[in-house]
C-alpha cells in the first residue's frame, strides 16, 4: 500500500486540525442508508461540532446533512420503525428552561423536526441497545444513589446545585474513571417506550402526574415536580445498581421484551463481569453466565432472537495473559457452544451474520483489522476483508446480507464502506472527504533471537532516498494490548512525515494481531521482550538506505510513554526522546491509576520491580519532553510529576537548566483533545525534535508565552 501526494494540509497544524472527521456510523433497518456522525471544527477553532448526515448504503448519490445545532449530536442509532435516534444537549423547546444536560431525541423518519424524548435532569449518558422489531430503546443515565424515582433525582440535583456541593462520598472502589470523578450519581439502565410517543398541538404540564402536591418525601428542600407526563417514562431495569450497570455491552431481543446484558459485579477492589437477562417489562433480572474468574462480556443477540454470542475471558495472572473465546448460546443461555477453538485473534466487535448461522467479527490481525466471518457450525473463521485498512461500526444488512462499516489506515482516515457477501469493498458517499496525505508507506519486518516475528509499518517522507536520507522517528503504540493498525486523529505521523522524518510504527511483544503466544513473550516484563523487538526493528530499519541512522529519536504515549522511559535509561542511541502520559514508577503508578487491581494482578511482585522504569533514572543521557495532562486518572499526573523530579535530581546542572523540558496540560487528561492544544503539543513535539534531530535552535512555541 503506497501513496505519493501533496503535504497539504498536514504541513499545516491549523489546516489539519480543520479536516473534518467520521466518528461514527449507524444502518437505517432497511438498510438503504447510513447515518453518520461528522465532527467539524468550530468557528472559533477551539472545540468540535458534530452532526448527523445521511448517505446512499448502496454506493451512489450524495450526503445529505440531517441536523445542525450548537451543541451538536452523536451516538447515533435506529428505532425499529426507522426513526434516527440520537443524544444532544440542544435547547428543548418543550421545557420550560434550558438545561445544560444532554437528552435522548428522535428524528421522525417520516420527516419533521426532530424532538427530545426525555426530559432528565442528570441527563442521558447514550443509547445503550435498540429493538429491530420493536420501538423499544435502552438508554443509560446516571441517578443518585438517595433518589426513589426521578422526581427525587431531580429535586436532589436541584438542591445540590443551588448550595453549590461537589462533595462525594465513597462506598466502594473505583472512584475515578479515565478523567473523570464517579459519583455521586451511579448508571442506571432505563427502557424507554417510543410507540406510545405522540405529537400533540400544545403540550402543558398536567398537575396529575406524581406527587401533584409538590410535596417531597425525600426531605431535602426542593419541590418535587412530576416527570413530564407528555413523555413515555423511562423505566428503570437496573435500581439500585452501585457501579453494576457501568456494563461491558447490552442487546435487545427483536422483539424489545428482553435485554440481554454484561453487568459487573463487585468484588474487593475488583470486580467480574456476568451475563443476565433483564424482562423489560417487569424488570425480572435472571443471570445467564457467571464464573469466579471469569469476565462475560460484548453480548450480542441473533436477528430472530433465538440466539447470544458473548467473549468469555479468563483473568489474566501474572503467569501469562489470558485467551478471549467466542461462545454462543440459546437465548435462555442453554446450549453453550464454543466456537472458533483455537483462533486465538481478540474479537473487538461481533454481531449475528444475516442468516443467523455465522457471527461477523472484527479483530486485529498482523498490522490490520480485518473483518471475519465465523461459522457456528465449527468451521474456521473466513477473513471478509484483505485489505490493509482496519474496520469499525460494522453494521449488517438483513436484506442482502452485505455489511456497512468505517474503514481507515495510516493513509486514509475513517471513511464509510460497503462490504459485499464475497468481501467486494465499494466507498460509499461522505461528506468528510479523504484527505490528500503526504510520502508513502510501507511494511518493514525483523525475526529476534526467539525466533518471532515483529513487523512495523514505515511512512516515508517522498523526498527520502539514498541521497537524502531521511531522519526516523520510532513511535511506540500504548496499550500495551494494542496495534498499530488504524488511523488516529490524536497520534498522527504524517504530521511528522510532512515535516520530513521518516516514522516507524512497530509492533513489539504484547501488541495484539499475532496470537497469543507473541502477547505472552512480553507479560509480567514489560522492560524485556518489548524493548528488545523495538530496538531490533529500529535496526532494520536503520539499515534501509532511505533512512539516516545517526538521527533518530523515540516517542510514545500511555504504555508508549512508559517504553519511552525504558528506552532513556536503557540506551543512548536515540538523540531525543519525548515521553507523553508515561507510567514512571510501577510501585506509585498501580496503587493511584483508575483501576489498581488489574495493574497489580497482571504482574508479579518482581516482575513488578523489574519493569519499573525509575530504577534507571542514573543512567538517562538523552534530552527528554515529558508531557502530561492533570486530568488523566488512567495514568496519574504524579508520574511525570515524579519522573520530572527525578530528572531534576540526578541531571540539572548547579544553576537549575536543564537539556529535558517538561510540558503540562492543566485541563487535558490521557489524551490532549482541544483541537489548540493538540496544536500546541505537535509544535512542542517538533521544536524539541528539531532541536535535537536536526541541529534546529529551540524555538518556544508562541503559545507558551
């Protein structure tokens, strides 16, 4: 897979940032359109709007943009009937004041405005699951744990806005998540009942509706006042849940009577999640599939609802990572059956194939993401999709059997495709339009003295040659369970081929597409098998003749970053090395992250030592960019923090300079997503590497004053 075009825009930071995105696609039921999500930048250049537009399934016509609103839409979905689904905190001209929080609302397929569907103080958080059959949807929102009914949720809310309290109290791990406090407020699972939604001339509040006194039992002092009785009620499936119903996928029968869902259950600090079937109607909940030690996860149900595909997972240990088995099952979770025994590829997604006899399963798959279909009689998985793109979103179409997803790679942003019975792919319309990349790519492969595999991909700028060799960037995938095998719009490194360095994108020991046995030659060691594919790949690399070796740098982010700082204090090769969100001091790290309890559980207590980065902090030569955002809870601020210390304490000189530079996002978390700030981090990024790859002097991005 190669290109050769113009650098336009990735030359430009500001014209990239402007490239419109697909972030997410959706099938009508009678699949003769795709709806998409397209984010676009704001006229103000510092955040993203996003819209719905509808495109031809079959590969003809034009898009056609359905919505358009400040606050923009996303998680996009079906009803049965065909009506869009889609969730917005667009102003709601039926409620009495604007709230902030966003709502569930319905496009009508038969044309006409679209209009909101609920009218929840805390808001919905998205679509959970709709009904083929059936106008039934399933929604998540979060309720405080205090509140009896949604009239107390909202008085509750309401009171402790008005005193302006924060405070949360904990009673149970976690409580964060990835950037973000949990609580006080806990996810519910509501049904939601569209067929009994009907338009009326004028709408007004009716007094009868719950609790018309305005009276309110729960003794706070806020009025209650009745949901609105103009509105189907959201029934809740899930009440009292603690975190249960922070879930790990859902599916509706056809029908919309059954909810088949992956719940968690808790357990210590940890926790396990099962398979249960909740009757929407009565809220009856029965569990299907539940083992000590086991993860039930990503249910899907079959389009006659007869059958449930699931991944059962063993807890990995720190004697080596664990399988992830596809199972099916009768909908009543008898007749267990195991398929695809041995294909040891991790399903990503899954859904039944039209005819119900086969699942469609994307997975990552040697530097790709193919799409697979998986027969349930105990034939061997079939690879749809040859290509060297990754698909997503993939969605099938009952009438023909063809399927509809997003597909990308290095060169080619996420765009919408049709995916034929025999694996024909045809692009179908969007409004984002590809845009022209810079050089080419290629693959580049090594065999280690395990004898194993490592492959990479290679961008190279068009000017690279023997005669003007090109500067590498070695760019290290996070995860660590992980590939790199799909676009990204936060690490792209045509950004850097633009600017004329070559990059390598490798995938080391632990990356996922090569079975599990390559997983395992990294566990419970991140410092060994990892460090060692990536230096040998950068080795063959090196010895391309397009590419000059005396001028290299490494960079990462998450597990990258962590293997960023391997790198510093385990080689002097690399003229710069730039460490963003990096893990530090394992022993810090595993007991502050969001989830303590499966960092722990993966390593053992030496292999924990032995991996630990910080032991090496004597030994660092390179100039260093340390990078974090404080409102990352996945890998806390307190690991650069400490790794900038440390930097401090063994290398500045008496006067305090140092040659490492340490960039902080106050208000970014994991990733840096502002569309200014990602600006800011690429010229911060680029100045460092210019300075110490190129000979450049440092030039202070004017944005840091």
């Amino acid at each position: 897979m190669s290109t050769e075009t113009q650098r336009v825009p990735f030359a430009s930071l500001e014209s990239y940032i402007a490239l419109s995105r697909v972030e997410g696609l959706a099938l009508s039921p009678d699949g003769h359109s795709v709806v998409l999500t397209i984010a676009t930048l704001a006229r103000d250049r510092t955040s993203y709007e996003r819209a719905l537009w509808s495109v031809p399934a079959d590969g003809s016509g034009s898009p056609t943009r359905l919505t358009r609103s400040a606050k923009g839409e996303s998680g996009v979905a079906f009803t049965g009937s065909g009506d869009i689904l889609f969730v917005s905190a667009r102003p709601d001209a039926a409620a009495e004041k604007d709230q902030d929080a966003a709502q569930l609302w319905v496009l009508p397929a038969a044309g006409g405005e679209a209009r909101a569907v609920t009218r929840l103080l805390g808001g919905v958080s998205e679509i959970a699951a709709t009904a083929s059959g059936s106008n039934t949807i399933v929604m998540t929102a979060n309720l405080l744990p205090s509140a009896d009914s949604l009239e107390t949720d909202a008085a509750a809310r309401a009171e402790r806005t008005t005193k302006k309290v924060t405070a949360i109290l904990h009673e149970s791990y976690p409580v964060r998540y990835w950037d973000h406090d949990l609580g006080p407020a806990e996810p519910h699972l509501l049904a939601l009942d569209l067929s009994i939604l009907r338009e009326t001339i004028a709408d007004s509040p009716d007094a009868s509706g719950p609790n018309p006194s305005g009276t309110n039992p729960s003794g706070t002092d806020q009025a209650l006042l009745p949901y609105p009785t103009d509105l189907p009620r959201p029934r809740d499936l899930t009440p009292s849940p603690g975190r249960s119903a922070d879930t790990a996928g859902q599916a509706l029968t056809p029908d919309g009577r059954t909810l088949i869902a992956s719940l968690r259950v808790a357990e210590q600090r940890a926790g396990r999640f099962v398979i249960v079937s909740i009757d929407v109607e009565s809220g009856t909940m029965t569990t299907l599939f539940d083992e000590e030690g086991v993860d039930f996860e990503v249910p899907a149900v079959s389009h006659d609802g007869r059958r449930i595909a699931y991944v059962r997972a063993d807890f990995s240990t720190p004697n080596g990572p664990a399988d992830q088995e596809l199972w099916v099952a009768d909908i009543d979770g008898g007749n267990t059956c195991r398929v695809a025994e041995g294909w040891d590829r991790w399903p990503s997604s899954l859904s039944f194939d039209a005819d119900n006899e086969s699942l469609i399963v994307t997975a990552d798959h040697d530097g790709r993401g193919p799409v697979f279909r998986v027969p349930l009689d105990g034939g061997s998985p079939i690879q749809l999709t040859t290509d060297d793109f990754s698909y997503t979103d993939v969605a099938v179409d009952l009438a023909s059997g063809d399927l509809v997803a997003l597909r990308s790679s290095w060169v080619a942003s996420p765009h919408p495709v049709r995916i034929s019975r025999s694996g024909v792919v045809t692009a179908l319309a969007t409004p984002a339009r590809l845009p022209e990349v810079p050089g080419s790519i290629t693959e580049v492969e090594t065999t280690v003295e395990d004898g194993a595999r490592v492959r990479s991909w290679l961008l190279l700028p068009s000017d690279a040659s023997p005669e003007h060799p090109a500067p590498l960037l070695l760019w290290i995938h996070g995860g660590p369970l992980n590939s790199w095998n799909g676009w990204s719009w936060r690490w792209n490194p045509l950004l850097a081929v633009a600017r004329g360095y070559a990059v390598l994108l490798p995938d080391p020991a632990l990356s996922t597409g090569y079975g599990l046995d390559f997983i395992a030659r990294g566990w419970d060691a991140w410092g060994a098998k990892p460090y060692t594919d990536l230096m040998a790949i950068t080795d063959a690399a090196e010895a391309r003749p397009d590419i000059d070796g005396t001028r290299t740098a490494a960079l990462g982010g998450s597990f990258g970053g962590y293997m960023a700082n391997w790198v510093a204090g385990h080689t002097d090769r690399f003229r710069a090395i730039v460490s963003h969100a990096s893990l530090w001091a394992l022993d810090q790290f595993n007991g502050t992250t969001d989830n303590s309890w499966y960092w722990q559980s993966i390593f053992s207590p030496q292999g924990m030592i032995d991996s630990s980065p910080h032991h090496s902090v004597r030994d660092i030569v390179t100039p260093m960019l340390v990078i974090h955002g404080d409102n990352d809870y996945r890998v806390p601020i307190g690991e650069s923090l400490r790794l900038w210390s440390e930097l401090a304490e063994h290398h500045a000189s008496p006067d305090g300079s140092t040659p490492h530079k340490f960039l902080l996002f106050p208000d970014e978390n994991h990733w840096v997503l502002k569309p200014q700030h990602a600006v800011l981090w690429y010229e911060t990024v680029f100045a460092f590497l210019d300075q110490h790859v190129n000979g450049a002097n440092w030039a202070r991005p004017k944005l840091l004053g």
